[in-house]
C-alpha cells in the first residue's frame, strides 16, 4: 500500500498535537488544516479488534480479517487493537492501537466560508488518511500474531476479555463492534477446554455456571461480537481432530457467556468468518 510523501510528512508533523490530547493514533487533518473548530461529530461507531497471540492463524484468515477491517472502518470510525496472551514476560494484554478517523468536511455553508488552501490541505489529507491507519494498523497487526516457532502453552481468553471489556468503559460510542480472532480455547487456572491434550466436549451450562463462580463475566456494553479462527488447529499439535459435536458446543457456550456479558454473538468463525461486519 503505497502512501505519498507529502501524507506522511503532514500527518508526521501534527502528531505531537494528536497525542497531546486524548490518544489518538491517527495524527488530525482538521488540526494540520487549522480546521479544529469545524471538525464534523463523529459516527459514534467503534471497532474493537482483539487478537490471541497464542494462536497461529493461517495466512488466508489474517488476510481475510485484514479485509473485513478495511471494508467496515468508516470516516467517524473509532478503531482499538487489543492484543493477549497468556501472563508472560513478553507477552501480555496491550492496547496497541487507538486512533479515530476523521469525518469528511460536506457541510456547503462551511466549506464556501474557508480559504481555497486550507480547504485543499484538508482534503488531500483527509484521502490518505485511511491508508495511514491501514499501514499503521496492519503493521501492528502483522506483529501480535504468534509465529510459527511460538510454543504459548496456556491461552488467558476468559480473564483478558474481562479486563479488555474495564478498559473499554472509558471509551464512548453508539456501536461497538468486537472482532475476536482466537481460537476459543481456554486452557488456564481458571478453566481448560482440554483433557488429555486434546480439545474435550464441553457442557456450556456447566462450563458457565464455572465462569459465574469465578467473576469472569464481563461487561461489553452491548456489542456486536464476530469471531474468526474458532477451533483452529496447530497442524504441528497432536490429537488436532476437531469434531462438529465438539465445535458445536464450543459456539454454545461462547454465545452463553457472551449474552451474559452484555454482548450479542453474531457470527462464530470456526475457523473462517463467512459474513462481513456490522
């Protein structure tokens, strides 16, 4: 994805302005423009990505989730990367990412009331602003999947979404969208979805009478939920069958806990998100 020069360099230099107010990732156009003041309200949408570093995703589901970004992130659109793992020294939960993309300046009355340069210098940006925040995105993204020498034996999903669902309180929006790549699969202190390194049947009434015991239900602030790589397989692993039962039951006890935890399970990729966004 080619960016041109001059974005760079004007999104460069009013970065240290972005990050002196709240954090935003994504340098503003309006700000570079001297247009604070007419910056349009945002969409009140906001796409949370969360990804499993424990999990090594193939090259086609990075790609496809890559697209599914790309296609749903909107002028207005608040985007958050998240990546976890299990507690280890290098690896841990982060928020990677959180920029906001600015909304494009229609309004006739303002636009005739502006210099011709200001105007020029706001738009230009403004059209490559999207190609920032994908190579900036993307580029973090590329980094928090495991790699094929990883070897992460425990996988930390039910604790890291409940701490990544306190730290979304802070945020505002309208619609918020969550979009889990991981494979599901527990295996902490707190539970494991395995016995005899292999993926076990679960119970999800029981399973989620655990989670309830536990305090691990979150609060998402009722999102829309989508997950890609459920269920997927280490082609490297032993006992790497999984079964429809088994898979089927993993979906229901997901789609329990997360209706629990204010959220709504639209779409269980296993492995493969087969609808878009929304």
């Amino acid at each position: 994805m080619k960016i041109s020069k001059w974005c760079l360099l004007l999104l460069a230099g009013v970065s240290a302005l972005a990050q002196a107010a709240d954090r935003n990732d994504i340098p503003s156009c309006y700000d570079y423009a001297k247009l604070s003041q007419y910056r349009p309200a945002s969409s009140g949408r906001e796409l949370v990505v969360i990804i499993d570093q424990t999990v090594k995703v193939p090259l086609q589901i990075k790609n496809a989730s890559w697209q599914q970004i790309m296609r749903f992130s909107q002028p207005g659109d608040h985007v958050v990367l998240y990546q976890f793992s299990a507690l280890l020294q290098n690896n841990f939960m982060q928020r990677l990412f959180d920029g906001r993309l600015e909304p494009l300046l229609t309004d006739k009355k303002i636009r005739d009331n502006q210099g011709m340069e200001s105007l020029k210098n706001l738009d230009k940006c403004l059209s490559e602003q999207k190609q920032y925040f994908a190579s900036v995105l993307g580029g973090l993204m590329a980094k928090s999947f495991a790699e094929k020498g990883d070897n992460i034996a425990k996988s930390e999903i039910l604790d890291s979404l409940k701490r990544i669902s306190h730290d979304l309180q802070q945020d505002q929006s309208a619609s918020r969208t969550l979009f889990l790549i991981s494979d599901m699969l527990e295996n902490s202190a707190f539970d494991s979805f395995y016995r005899n390194n292999a993926l076990r049947l679960l119970s999800p009434e029981k399973e989620l009478q655990q989670v309830k015991q536990q305090n691990l239900l979150a609060d998402f602030s009722g999102a829309k939920v989508f997950v890609a790589g459920a269920g997927l397989i280490d082609t490297d692993a032993k006992n790497n069958y999984r079964s429809g039962k088994i898979i089927q039951q993993l979906e229901i006890f997901w789609r329990d806990y997360f209706t629990a935890s204010n959220a709504e399970l639209v779409s269980f990729g296993a492995p493969a998100l087969n609808v878009d966004l929304q």
